[in-house]
C-alpha cells in the first residue's frame, strides 16, 4: 500500500491541465506537447506495471507531429 501512496504523490505532480479535453486515435493522443505531461506520466507508469506483470519489454513510441509549429 506504501507503494500505491508514493506514486499517487509522484503523479499529483503531473496533473491534467483543466479544461483539456484530449482526443485519441490510430495515431496516439492529439494536442500541443506541453500539455501532455500528465499522458507521459501515465503511460510510462502503464508501460513499467506491464512489464512488470509480463516479465517482458515494453516501450512507449513518442513520434514528433506533422502540423505547423504553433508559435
């Protein structure tokens, strides 16, 4: 249980920005990058519990976005 408490802190510093609403398809979460902060916090943390439970390697694949840089 002191495991579960730890990482509910870590992730408390990663929150999901209010507001956002986030869309997900073939081609993975969609919106600016520094709003995906918390996504990256979650994923890594469902990648290393998999890999845990499987005993087997597993990634997560950040790809750079293909739309004009939003300045």
């Amino acid at each position: 249980m002191a495991e579960f408490e730890a990482t509910s802190q870590k992730s408390a510093l990663h929150p999901k920005p209010a507001g956002l609403v986030l869309q997900y398809g073939t081609a993975g979460f969609r919106t600016a990058a520094k709003q995906l902060d918390h996504v990256m916090f979650r994923m890594g943390l469902l990648a290393a519990l998999r890999s845990r439970r499987t005993r087997a390697t597993i990634g997560v694949m950040v790809t750079a976005s293909h739309n004009p840089e939003v300045r």
